[in-house]
C-alpha cells in the first residue's frame, strides 16, 4: 500500500510562550484520512542557532519530530553520526533510541555528478537515490549566469523563485521504494513497511538540503 509524506508550515498563533512547534509532517495512505506524524524542529546545541548555523555548514543537522505541537512527548530524533570528506550520515531513532533508519549523504561530485543518497533500514536491501536529473542539472549550469536577473525579477514581479533540481528516486533493485517530489515536499512510499517516523526524518533531512532560499532549518531565529 503506498504511503504519502508531506512537510507543511501552518500558521500558529503568536505571542505564546513557548511558542508552538509549527512545522508538521502528515501521512496519508488509501483507505482512511491522513494524520501527522510529528512536528519537526531543529535540536539547538548549547550555542544555539548561531552554533547549529555553524555546524550545519559542514553538513550536520539535527531534529526532533514532536508527537504533538506543545512538545510534550518525542517521536523520533535525526541526528548526525558522521561527517566528513563530503559524506554525511544521520541516524533516524525512535522514543526509546531505536534506530528505525540510516540516511548517508554524499555531496555531489564526491564519487558522482550528483549527490547520493542512500537510505538503510534493517532487514531491508539499501535503496539509492540520486538528486535531479542529468538533463535538468544541465539546463541549470546553462543558464546559471542569468539567475541573479533571474532572482530579481522573481523578487520584485511576484513570480516564483527558481530552484535547482530536486526530485530523488531511490531504487532498490528493479524496484523504486521512495520518491521525493521537491516542489510540493511530498515524499512518496511505494511499498509498504516503511516506518512513518522515518520517512519523517528523511523527509526533514532532504528538505533542509534545498537551496539556501528554501531550506527550511536555516533560519537565524
């Protein structure tokens, strides 16, 4: 039975303390309504946004996806376990601290055109998955001089920014058990069996590596 994941951003109200966790992430499969499975947020280190920013820079990322919005109880954490020479790996754990999947990373042109990602889960053959397309890749470094007009007019004429490729298929074998559609953050489950909790944090993951404009974890706040 396939599986939909979708990152969404409502508005909570202001001016309560804490503030509520406003970004969610909902699963929807056929039969029955979708429900969410957690609200993600950045896991501070004891610096703070200024020290995540920083770290994040060479890779590194931490979340907690919230079983409600007022964070009372943990769903799942992303955290980093490595990172180093272009590649990154990040652990999706459950409450207790069981691993529910592993997430490697590796930059593009560190061992190909685009970067790879590779998702691992026990008990279950790695699925592999490349950003983009050759061709689109292409079509952007064409005419990647333009994009500062490009940007500009986006900008001040109220159209919608450009973003580089995006979409991931990983396979596994002749199958293709995860799709990433970047414009519309939705993440697809082709098979069944995949934990939600971690199609969650892969969702959050991939989602943070868009581009500086949309990438959702950079905020300085």
């Amino acid at each position: 039975m396939a599986a939909t994941l979708t990152m969404s951003h409502p508005k909570r109200p202001t001016g309560v303390a804490p503030e509520p966790v406003a970004r969610s992430i909902s699963h929807f499969a056929k039969p029955g309504p979708s429900w969410t499975v957690g609200h993600v947020e950045r896991e501070l280190p004891p610096g703070g946004v200024p020290a995540y920013l920083a770290a994040r820079d060479s890779g590194a990322r931490s979340f907690v996806l919230w079983a409600d919005e007022h964070r009372t109880a943990r769903a799942a954490t992303v955290v980093t376990a490595s990172c180093a020479g272009g590649t990154s790996v990040y652990q999706v754990l459950g409450a207790q601290g069981e691993l529910l999947c592993t997430v490697v990373r590796e930059k593009a042109f560190t061992k190909g055109l685009r970067a790879r990602w590779t998702v691992s889960r026990p008990g279950v053959p790695d699925a592999v998955g490349y950003k983009g397309r050759i061709v689109w890749w292409c079509v952007w470094w064409l005419f990647s001089p333009l994009l500062p007009f490009v940007l500009v007019v986006a900008l001040f004429g109220g159209g919608d920014l450009p973003r580089r490729p995006g979409r991931i298929i990983w396979r596994e074998g002749g199958r293709v058990p995860l799709e990433f559609k970047a414009h519309g953050n939705i993440l697809h489950a082709g098979e069944p069996g995949l934990d939600p909790r971690a199609g969650a944090g892969l969702l959050a993951l991939v989602r943070s590596f868009d581009d500086w404009l949309n990438a959702w974890d950079r905020n300085k706040k």
